[in-house]
C-alpha cells in the first residue's frame, strides 16, 4: 500500500511525538528507580506505653482537674466547664533522659473532644528550665499521632528529663461539661533516612 | 480570466498545511525546522528538571493534593484551590504508579512540628521523584501553551522566532515551573491568551482567558483597571463599551464566586497548627483561626495583604500611625497614566501590565515565583529590540538569582531535596560568608541591580505611552 507523502510527513511527526512522549516517560521512570532514597521507617529509642513513671495531676486554680492510667491511657480531664486559659496536666517525674541527638522526634498520641482545647506538652530539661514543645489544636476527634521534632526546637544530645507536662489548655471559647483528653504512646523516635 | 468555478477548483487542490506547521504562528512557518529543534531542545531540558528538584511549596500542594484524593477534603492554603483539583486529578490518574510510603506522610493522621516536617520526610522516600513530576505536568502544558501564543503576537518572523526562544529558554520561567515546582506558569498562560484575544478583537474569548486567570490566581484582578480603562478609551462610549464592561464585571465576579463556592460546598479539611513554634513556622488551625506563617488570615486576603506588606513604605510624621505604600503610589502613577494616554493601543495595554508588574518586583520584597507573571509581557517588548536591550536583561536575570538566595537553604540546596538529601544544607550566603565575602551585602547589591534593572523596563515599557501624553500636553 502506498501512503501519499503528505500523510506520510504526518505520520512521521506522530510518530516523533509519541517517542518523545515515551523518552521522557522512560527518563522520569528511570530518575524515579535510579535516585536512591533510604525508605523512611519508625525507629522507637524510648517508649512508656503504660505511662510508668510518678505521674501527678496539675491545674489551673479554681478548675478541679484529674488525671487516670488506665490500659496504656491517660486521660487527663476537668470537672465543670473549662474556660479560656484553663490549663490542666499531668506531670510526670522519673523518666529517663532523651537521647534527642539519635531520636530526635517526641512522639505521642492524642484524642482531644473539642477543637478549643489545645494539646500541651512542656519538657523541663533542668530545674526552673522547660520549653514548651506542643502546644496545638485538632479539629476532629479522632485519635492523632503528634511528632515534636526536639532537635528543631533546639535540643541536642542526651536532654535530661527534670519533668514532663502532658496535658491541655483551653482556647477561645469554654469547653465543657468535663472535657477529657486522651493520650497514649508516649515515645522518643526516628525516621530512619531522614 | 478565470471563472469562478476555476477559482474552486484550484482552492480545492491546494493540499491544506501539515499540522506541525498550523500549530505554529504563521510568522514562524517558514522557519519550521529550525523552531521545532529548538522547541525539542527545550523540552528536553524541561523532562530533563521535572523528577531532579522540589521545593517545600511543592511538596506542600502535594500534601494538599493527596489529602483531596483521598479524603475528598481541602486544606484551606493562601493558594487559590482550582490548581489541586488539577493536580488531584493526576494523582488519581497515576494513583496506580505513585508509592503509597509518600502518601504515610501526607495524611492528616500524624502532626507533625514542624509542619514542613512530614514534606521533609516525604522528599527521602522512594517513588517521590515520579510523584513531583506528575505535579508539575499542568505546568509545562501552561508553559507550551505561551510557546506557542506569543510568537503569535508578531508579524515578523524574525521577531516572532526571537519571542519564541525568549520564552522557551527564559531561566526564571524554567526555574519557577521546574525547579521551585510553583504553579504561576497556569494563571499566566490564561492571562497571555487573554492579551492575545484582546490585542484580536475577541472580547468574549478575552474575558474568559481573564477569568481563568483570576480563577488560578488573583494577581490578574490588578490588571481589571486597566482593561476597564482600555475598554473606555479605544471605542467611542457606546452599548459595546457598556456590553464590554459589564462582561468584565461578570467575569470578575465569576471567578471570585467559583472560588466561593468550593469553600462553601467542598468539605475542608484543617491541619492542627503548633503555636508553640517560632512566629513564621505556625500553619494551619489553632481552635477555629486559621494561621499562615505566623498570622492569622483570611486564606484570600491573605495574599492581597502579603502583596502590599512587602512594599517599601514612607512613614509620614504626623503623629499618626500612618505610612505611603510605594507599590500603591507606584500602581496609582501607572493607572493616571494608562487613563490619560490618549489615542490608547494594545500595546499601551501591554506596556502597562509590564510596567506594573516590574515596578512591584523592584520597589517591594517579593516571592520569587510572582516574577513569572511578568516574563512573557518582557519577551515582547524584548523580542522588538534584543540587541539594545540584552545588558540590563542579563542584568535582571543575574540579580533576579541573587535575590533567590535570600530564601537561603530553601531555594537553593533544599531544592534537590528528593534527588540527592545531603544537598540541602547548602545556603549560598553562609557559603560566601564562610569564603571571606559579605555574603548578604553581595545579595542586596544584586537586588539592587534588579531593581534598577526592573525600573528601566518599567520606564521603556510605557515610554510610548507617557510620549503620547507629552505631545498632547504640548499641543494643549
């Protein structure tokens, strides 16, 4: 069959478009295999999934607070209505240092029932010395993981653990009638690769 | 004499032209082979950046992205969201070729401090390289799509083909889309075949191309004065003016309610922002506010207000808090010039829009991405007169980069973040400091030369337009 040369010219310029189209799909494919990239895995240094350590509860003046262990949870929770600026937490003393310099992220799962009440962790790291890491709404009330990249925050090497705050501040509008928080996993990880 | 019959007959024998020359301006059809060498060269060079580099911005909208494809909810950004519908699209489409592991770290279960942490974590896990190509299809399609409309501007195919390599081998334009992975190029498409339509008499094609580019991004919405104006002043006032007008009107309002109506009908999603972080790392919502670097924004006005927050300002001593926004004063000068120009054209049109745009880059701090807008409305005032004008582009161009590294890591070592992660520590002013050299004072000396560089533009840009004033005031 002969193909007159117009059409012929046409075919040919389809043809180069739809090679090109497959170099360039085949480069990208090849970059995508060919860049080696370490596959990022959770490596837990330290954990206390059942909150082990002296746990106490602290809170703001005038808001009964309280705080449970049960199962691996911690909840931590007020009676009555919290207002604005209401914070109340759990305090935990004995806990071993941090070796931030190889897991530099403090991790920590969440359950919070109210948008207005933000997650707080402090880590105080020597006496009259703390930092605030968390301190963070979540709009649903789903359980969330939060990784608080220490190293980012200015922490290095082993960081001693005077005492730990985990626990909640109200924001914005009142929440209540006794509004708990849950937590759970309380862990010093990496992402390996990163 | 032939008959009219004879006339159709030979029409009807002359073989219609091949599609790899309809595609092309007609300016450059004679010129073909040499066009789409250049124009392969081109693409080679933009397949070749699309899997090599990727901001956090980058990685951000693809965090955006994954959490519309799979959860069906928004994250409210300072971006307009049309673009991750886009995007989201794609991914679903190559979702079968995209590693799930990049998803783990784009999903609103983990919070992450700091927030850019999970697209950090995101840049080292296998498969992001095929991932960040895929998101920045939609911009080399924009970016083709102002290949072939601008040369289309000129009747000269010496000029034309000038305008093409202009574009095709702008570095800011390749950087911006390929390297930075920033989405400026799909708005400017749309704004550049709004001009193309405008400069042919299509007003309803014109408007539509405008719309769209609101609708992406609403830096053309400073440019509606100036068409208003062109509208005004290139016809007698009459019922097309009143039709032109009211079309303008209604484009504007279509593109600002469609961006309403996704945040009315689309479900959001939010992303817990950490107060505890310094002032610029806090994102997302803390209780019901949204924050943006720091502020808490209205998503929108957010940018409107970040637009006229970088300008230099005047401080006026009269006791009150009150200062000048030179960008304002600069916007204000170019509108009571474009509204004064008598006998207004296309290109007074054109030279306006430039002008605006390059007196911001020069009198205000900017994100380097917005440089963008501006480069196709340079290439036709540059592809007129190259030779005069090739030192203060290079000029541009050089200060343009130098003013890249005051964004340090980020838009400089971090962008080969998902090639090669040792790269990202690189900051081109510690790097000078540590070699002996004045590293930010080197920086703001090329910002400066850009600056300058820009201001001179500016002033050619509308040169015909303030003669034109000059002669009317003369014969006044």
């Amino acid at each position: 069959m002969k193909i007159e040369p117009a059409r012929a010219r046409q075919y040919q310029f389809i043809a180069v478009l739809v090679t090109a189209l497959i170099v360039s799909a085949a480069y990208v494919g090849l970059v995508n295999f060919a860049v080696v990239h370490q596959p990022n895995q959770l490596v837990v240094g330290w954990s206390d999934s059942q909150f082990s350590g002296r746990w106490s509860e602290s809170g703001s003046a005038g808001t009964p607070g309280y705080i449970s262990i049960s199962n691996g949870t911690l909840s931590v929770g007020a009676v009555g209505t919290a207002r604005p600026g209401v914070i109340i937490t759990a305090v935990g003393l004995d806990l071993p240092s941090l070796n931030v310099g190889r897991y530099p992220y403090l991790a920590i799962s969440v359950k919070s029932p109210s948008e207005y009440l933000a997650i707080r962790i402090v880590l105080s790291y020597a006496p009259g010395q703390a930092l605030m890491v968390v301190l963070s709404t979540f709009n649903d009330q789903n359980w969330h993981t939060i990784y608080a990249n220490l190293v980012f925050l200015g922490f290095s090497g082993q960081v001693p653990v005077n005492f730990l705050e985990i626990g909640w501040m109200a924001v914005q509008q009142p929440v209540g009638p006794n509004p708990v928080v849950q937590f759970q996993n309380l862990s010093l990880v990496a992402f390996s690769g990163s | 004499m032939p008959t009219p019959a004879d006339i159709d007959q030979s029409v009807a024998t002359v073989p219609p032209e091949p599609i790899w020359l309809r595609v092309l301006a007609p300016a450059l059809r004679s010129q073909a082979r040499r066009v789409w060498f250049w124009l392969a060269v081109g693409l080679a060079i933009r397949v070749a950046l699309l899997p090599l580099f990727a901001s956090v911005d980058l990685l951000s909208n693809a965090f955006v992205t994954t959490v519309l494809v799979n959860q069906h909810q928004l994250i409210v950004t300072n971006d307009p969201p049309p673009i991750f519908y886009i995007e989201g699209a794609l991914d679903w489409l190559f979702r079968p070729f995209i590693s799930s592991q990049i998803g783990t770290y784009f999903s609103l279960g983990p919070s992450f401090t700091p927030s850019s942490a999970p697209e950090s974590l995101a840049a080292q896990t296998p498969g992001i390289n095929l991932f960040v190509s895929i998101l920045k299809l939609p911009f080399l399609a924009a970016d083709v799509v102002i290949a072939f409309v601008l040369p289309r501007f000129f009747g000269n195919p010496r000029t034309a083909y000038i305008a093409l390599l202009l574009w095709w081998f702008n570095p800011i334009s390749i950087y911006v889309s390929y390297m930075v992975g920033q989405f400026d190029v799909v708005a400017t498409a749309f704004l550049v075949l709004a001009f193309y339509y405008l400069r042919s008499n299509r007003d309803l094609w014109c408007l539509a191309a405008f719309g769209l580019a609101m609708f992406f991004e609403l830096y053309a919405v400073v440019l509606i004065p100036f068409l208003l104006i062109y509208w005004l002043r290139t016809t007698p006032f009459s019922r097309k003016t009143l039709q032109r007008w009211g079309g303008t009107f209604l484009t504007t309002g279509l593109a600002a309610l469609g961006l309403l109506l996704i945040l009315h009908f689309q479900a959001l999603a939010y992303t817990p922002a950490n107060l505890a972080l310094s002032s610029v790392g806090v994102n997302g919502n803390f209780g019901s506010i949204v924050y943006s670097r720091g502020l808490t924004s209205q998503p929108f006005l957010a940018i409107a207000f970040t637009f006229l927050g970088y300008s230099a300002q005047l401080p006026i001593d009269t006791g009150l808090s009150d200062v000048i926004l030179i960008v304002v004063v600069a916007y204000g000068v170019l509108l009571i010039l474009f509204s004064r120009t008598p006998g207004v054209t296309w290109n007074d049109m054109a030279g306006v829009t430039l002008a605006s745009f390059l007196v911001f880059y020069a009198l205000s701090g900017f994100l380097v991405q917005w440089v963008l807008w501006s480069m196709p409305f340079l290439v036709l005032l540059l592809a007129k007169n190259l030779r005069a004008l090739m030192l203060p582009y290079v000029i541009l161009i050089i200060g343009y980069f130098m003013y890249t590294w005051y964004f340090r890591t980020v838009l400089f070592g971090a962008l080969l973040q998902v090639s090669y992660p040792g790269a990202s520590g690189a900051d081109p002013i510690a790097l000078m400091d540590s070699a002996g050299l004045p590293g930010l004072m080197v920086v703001n000396a090329g910002r400066s030369l850009f600056s300058a560089a820009c201001l001179w533009f500016a002033y050619l840009a509308v040169r015909d337009s303030i003669g034109k004033v000059h002669r009317a005031a003369s014969s006044a």
